[in-house]
C-alpha cells in the first residue's frame, strides 16, 4: 500500500444479501462480511466494500484512499480547504476518517495503524 493512491472503494447497499448474489452471479466477486452493516468484495480488480444503508442510494460510491498518519493528512486536508466530514473512527483492520473537498465530494482515508 502506498500513501496518496486509491486503494479501496465503498458502495452503498440496501440489501446486502440481495447485492452479494447479484455480483456473484453476474462477476464472480467474492465476499467477506464483516457484521450485518458491512461486507468487503475481491476479485473484483480493486478490493472495496458494500454498507448497508436504508436511505435511497443517488451516488453510493465512496472513494477510499490509503495515507499511514491519518492526523497528519487530516490537518492537510483541512489546511488545503477541505472539511472533515466523518472524524477519525476505528473499524476492523484499521481506522479512517471522510473528509469533503473543497468542490463538495466527499472520499476517506484510511490506515492500518490502529492507534
């Protein structure tokens, strides 16, 4: 993993057991889930996720980036314009935070360092 590339990308789903049988049969993507809420997918050219969502989806992609020291990308990102938009969290594998740029769309960054 290297700092400042895209290395993961989120969708949205209104049923995850319904989205997992739709890219399984269509694509051969495999599935790890991780609680209810959450399943990542592979081989798929680039490893991303599915989050449960109740709300209609317009745009459910998420575009995730790698950087090791969240706190220091965090005050980059704040310093350049931008607004953090989802504080600095922890989930399985890592933390990340989302932030908005300063057009308004909205990606993450996340980290392997759990502290």
């Amino acid at each position: 993993m290297k700092n400042n590339h895209i290395n993961y990308i989120e969708l949205y789903a209104n049923n995850i057991e319904h989205i997992k049988d739709f890219y399984t049969t269509c694509f051969d993507w495999e599935f790890t889930d991780y609680g209810p809420d959450y399943v990542a997918f592979s081989n798929s050219g680039l490893a991303g996720g599915f989050e449960k969502t109740d709300k209609k989806i317009v745009n459910g992609a998420l575009v995730v980036l790698f950087y090791k020291d969240l706190n220091k990308i965090q005050q980059k990102i704040i310093e350049a314009g931008g607004a953090i938009s989802k504080a600095i969290f922890s989930f399985p594998g890592g933390r990340r935070l989302h932030f908005m740029d300063p057009d308004g769309n909205e990606l993450a960054v996340w980290s392997d360092i759990l502290e």
